[in-house]
C-alpha cells in the first residue's frame, strides 16, 4: 500500500477555501456586486422598517441593491394605499384591517429577509408590479 506524503508542496495536500462570495443569481433576479451589497444593505434594511428612507436611494440613484429594495417599498407603500383609503368604512375597517396588517408585515418580514440574504428577489404577490411600475428608475452611471 502506498501512504499519503507529508509534503506541503504535494498535490494531494490541502486547498485553502475560497474566499466567500456573493449568492449564486437566480434566473430573472437582479444581481449586485458585493460592494454595492455590503453599501446599501443597512439602507435597504432601515428602508422597510421606516419606509421614509426608502426615497433617499430614489433620489441618490447610486447603489443598485440599494435602489431595488427602495422600488419594493415603494411598491409595498403604493399597493398599500388604498387598503387605508378602505379603512375609513366602519365595517370593511373590522373585517380587513387585520388581514391587510398580516399581510404588511408579512411583506415587511420577506423584505428584511431578502436584504439580511443579499438577495434582490421580488417581495411575494406586490414585487413584480414594482419591477414593471418603476424600471425605469435605474442607477446613475458613473
């Protein structure tokens, strides 16, 4: 039987791992660099939370994650305005109201979800309204 050489420089010793890089693009989801990933992340994150900060990568244009996850919001907020509007009718309020709340924080919960896994992935339902309504929002070229 042959053994296995203690030599470092022998092919059959270890390979160092790869440094860690980005998650693998889905077929039809948007893809970033890392650097734009690790930029925008924690505006993207804040941006669902308090859905003001979503407007400020609308308006700097200057981080792709970042702006895709700010057109989500917008999305969640656009699709989420009239449901308010139902709201001021006393019975459509007691019926809806909890069913609309479920599903704003359930949208909200895939939302953080999506930026804590550096993923542009539509949110469930709303997102693919958001890549149609507002692609012609895109990021500044330098």
């Amino acid at each position: 039987m042959s053994q296995m050489s203690n030599d470092p420089n022998s092919p059959s010793s270890t390979v160092p791992p790869a440094p860690p890089t980005a998650p693998a693009a889905i077929p039809g989801e948007e893809t970033a660099t890392p650097e734009e990933i690790e930029k925008g992340k924690v505006l993207a994150l804040i941006g669902y939370i308090v859905w003001i900060v979503a407007l400020v990568p609308l308006i700097q244009k200057d981080n792709r994650f970042a702006l895709y996850h700010a057109k989500q919001v917008l999305t969640h907020f656009c699709c989420l305005l009239p449901c308010f509007l139902l709201f001021a009718i006393p019975f459509v309020n007691c019926v809806a109201g909890p069913v609309v709340m479920l599903a704003n924080i359930t949208m909200i919960v895939f939302g953080i979800i999506n930026v804590v896994n550096n993923r542009m992935k539509p949110l469930p339902v709303i997102g693919k309204f958001g890549e149609k309504w507002f692609a012609g929002i895109q990021v500044k070229q330098a």
